[in-house]
C-alpha cells in the first residue's frame, strides 16, 4: 500500500450484488500520517438506493518497529476470517513487528447460511496483492471425512 489506499473485503454478497448483510472489512492506510487502519461494517441504502458503508468498528494498525527504505510504502500481511455467523476476524501479521500477531473482531453481522460470493475491491494510490488464498466456507455444506490420523475433520471449498 502506498498513499492513500484502501483495499475492501466484501464477503456474504448474493448473486445479485450487495444487501444489507453484506460484511465489509477495509484495510486502509493515510497519506499524510501514514497510519494505517482496519475498520468493520456493513452496507446501508442512501435515499437514492446507493450503498454506503457504514464503518462499525475502526482500529490501527501497530506502527512499524524498524526503518523501512520507503516510508511511504506498507507491506500488511493478514488473514481474514468470515465462517457466516455473527463474528468476523482479521488476523494481522505485520512483517515488520517482527511477527507479532494481533487479532482483530467485529461480533455485530447477521448470521447467514445460503450461498454467498466473496468480493474484493480496492482505490487510492497504489495497492499491490502479492499472494491471496481464500477459503469459502458455506456453513450448511460442510463435507465430514477421517483424515489419515482417524481423525474427524470438516473441510470447505479453496480456489
């Protein structure tokens, strides 16, 4: 990230585009200060039936502990977290807080079980997606099977 940028994680959309329970979870970094943040909400309807986000729950990010060449450049690694009930996470491990993990949660979504889509979006400056792994999780199609240590293990759908 670089300048002002955000980088938007849209999860329990429909087919047919956002609702009001769609999870939005920003990642999103000032220019001028360079502080970094990430914010929960959801999606409200304007007077014209536009969608707005509305921000529910905003927290920074840690500063960086050592120099970096190009201050104005940040690498975030994280892991977001959305298994369709009330609570979503965001596990953050900054490379340089010397992998310090933080975890981050917003506890106010709607419960949700019918098939939904995972979006992602981002404006500003400059973002750049080195890697992306996404595991979609539909909550009622769960597939049960014994791993190779006999265990019972619940897996999901990667792409």
């Amino acid at each position: 990230m670089s300048g002002e940028s955000n980088f938007y994680i849209f999860t329990r959309c429909k087919e047919s585009g956002f609702d009001e329970c769609t999870a939005v979870c920003c990642i999103s970094k000032e220019l001028k200060s360079a502080r970094k943040f990430i914010s929960f909400g959801v999606l409200v309807k304007d007077d014209e039936d536009n969608y707005l986000i509305k921000n529910l729950k905003k927290q920074e990010i840690p500063h960086q502990t050592h120099h970096i060449e190009d201050l104005d450049l940040s690498e975030i690694s994280f892991t977001f977290l959305d298994n369709g009930d009330n609570k979503c996470f965001v596990f953050l491990d900054e490379k340089e807080q010397s992998s310090n993990m933080q975890q981050l949660m917003a506890d106010f979504f709607e419960p949700i079980k019918e098939h939904c889509d995972v979006m992602l979006a981002c404006s500003g400056d400059l973002i750049s997606l080195k890697e992306l792994e996404i595991k979609h999780i539909l909550r009622d199609s769960y597939v049960n099977y014994r791993n190779n240590n006999n265990v019972n293990v619940q897996c999901c759908n990667v792409f």
